[in-house]
C-alpha cells in the first residue's frame, strides 16, 4: 500500500519534469525576449529623437545667419549671399 503514493508521487515530478518545465522556460525566455525588444526600441526611439532634435537645431542656426546676413551690408556678406555660402 505504502508503494502506490511514492510511484504516483514519482509519475507526478516525471510530469513537472518533462512537460510543464519546458513549457514554463518556454515562458520565461519568451517574456525575457519581449522585454529587450522593448527595451531596444525604446533606447532607438530616443536616440532617433536626439538626432532630430540636433538637426533641428542646426537647421535653426542656419536659417538664423542666413537672415543676418540678408539684411547686412557688410560686403563679404553680400558675397557671401551671392555665391550661397552662408550657411
């Protein structure tokens, strides 16, 4: 009698062993991969949003000379105006 709960007991851990295991690591790895997938994009994202704000800025310190020198009657200004190196 004592023999037939310790061979239950024992079918049971060959269950946890070789199905729900792989199945809960199966999980876990899958959980794992969606998180550094979201942690990569969201590392991209911002530094997409850096570039674009640097260039944004760059872009607004070109428009800002180009309109001094419009108004400038400094004549290397006016060359500079001519020949479109103002920026």
């Amino acid at each position: 009698m004592t023999d037939v709960p310790s061979q239950g007991v024992s079918n049971l851990f060959q269950v946890l062993a070789y199905i729900v295991a792989p199945i809960i690591l199966g999980i876990m790895i899958f959980y794992g991969v969606q998180r550094t997938r979201k942690r990569q994009a969201a590392v991209s994202k911002a530094q997409d949003e850096a570039v674009k704000n640097l260039y944004s800025d760059d872009e607004a310190d070109r428009a800002a000379k180009e309109r001094a020198v419009e108004g400038s009657s400094n004549p290397i200004d006016i060359v500079k105006r001519q020949s479109g190196t103002t920026g």
